[in-house]
C-alpha cells in the first residue's frame, strides 16, 4: 500500500533517516505523463509476451517497363531520308504491290498471246503442202499482219505500264515535301537535310522514322488502279 505524507507535513529530505518508528516508505514511481487530448499510455505487463515490430512487407515487383517512345530529338539541323520514306511507307506499299501485281497480269497475257502465234505458225506450216500457192501466201501475210499487230500492242501495253508507274511514284514524291515541311515546323528544326547528301552525321539527327509515320498519316489508305488497257482482253 502506497502511504502518502499529510498535508503541511515536512517531507524528510533525501538522504534523511526516517522517524523513529516509522516503516521505510517505498520509493514512488513518478507520474507518467499526460497531454492533454492525446491517448493514455499504458506500460505494458510485465508479465505479458514481449511484443515485437513486423517486418516490413516489400512491396510487389513491378513488372516490365514500358518503353517509352524515343524523344523527339530538337535541334537546329535534322536529317531525313527521303528515299527511304517514299519506299517504306504504307502507300509506297501498296503501290509496289499493285505494280507487282500488274506486271504479272501483263506478262501472263503477252505470253497467251505468243503461245497463240506459235500455235497458229505450227499450224500453217502443217498445212503449206496441202494448200493452193495462192492460199497459203494470202494466210501466211494474214498470219504476218497479225504478228505485228500484236507485237505493237505488246509494247504499247508495256510503255502504258511503265508510264502508269511513272505518274503513281511522281504523285507520292509530291506529298512528300509539304509532309517535311510540317515536320520541321513540328520539331522546331530550322532545315531538313537529305541523308544521300551526307558523308557522315549523328545518328540521333535523323528522323526518318517520324517522317514515315507521318507521310502515312498524310496519305491515309492510298488505292492505285491501273488503266483497263493493261488488263487481258
């Protein structure tokens, strides 16, 4: 039991023996304190589990970046290659795979037609010993006329199948400028400069990348179609 002194009585001071009598008092644990509006604490149990701190959870591996798309490179001078951008865009593409197409087309009916002459020349020749002098002259200049006209229509399809060519690259070489010229208003750069023109330079000056993105962005889903002349009869 904690005895406490009356009031106005004289503590004994420290060090002081007690009155005659009187039991040692037990040595008062000082008073925790207290805060006004802050919660109590309590000392923990002696005889409780001593309580330990968690670990601290590490938090859950993140996964794999994603790459973030390469900067814009901002400089005065870039360089852009203008052969490249009008070969591996989408409408390059797609123009490249019609002349393909074309040309095959085109090829396949030349040689329908040379396998026809071949056949019809066979043909006269199996008939000369049979036929009247007269007869045969006026089928073979027949069979002439007809090799000639066919041969000229072979290469006036040929010459509109390069022309038709000709006029689809020029119309996409057109587009090109105004989409460089966007491009280096884009990027803040002062000139373009063609990469074929350059001995050396920075790798990092050269956008051709953007310049092809944006040159698809420009010509949107681009269809050519050949003239119907270039087509088999």
């Amino acid at each position: 039991m904690l005895v406490c002194a009356p009031a106005g009585a004289q503590q004994p001071e420290d060090g002081a023996a007690p009155a005659q009598g009187e039991a040692p008092a037990p040595p008062v644990a000082p008073a925790p304190s207290f805060t006004p509006g802050a919660p109590a604490q309590t000392a923990p149990s002696p005889t409780s589990p001593s309580q330990t701190t968690p670990a601290p959870v590490a938090p859950p591996a993140a996964g794999p970046l994603r790459q973030a798309r390469p900067a814009v490179p901002r400089s005065p001078i870039l360089i852009v290659n203008r052969q490249a951008v009008l070969e591996n865009s989408a409408a390059a593409r797609a123009l490249q795979e019609t002349e393909r197409e074309t040309l095959e087309r085109v090829t396949a009916e030349l040689e329908r037609v040379k396998t026809e002459l071949q056949v019809e020349e066979q043909e006269l020749t199996r008939l000369k010993p049979t036929l009247p002098p007269e007869q045969f002259d006026a089928r073979a200049r027949e069979f002439d006329r007809k090799v000639k006209a066919e041969r000229a229509a072979g290469q006036e399809r040929r010459a509109l199948f390069q022309k038709f060519t000709q006029e689809a690259r020029q119309a996409l070489a057109s587009a090109l400028p105004r989409v460089l010229e966007a491009l280096r208003r884009e990027t803040g750069a002062l000139v373009l400069l063609d990469a074929s023109a350059l001995a050396a330079a920075d790798p990092s000056l050269d956008v051709t990348a953007l310049a092809i993105e944006r040159y698809d962005a420009e010509m949107g889903d681009v269809r050519f179609d050949p003239p119907g002349e270039l087509m088999p009869r």
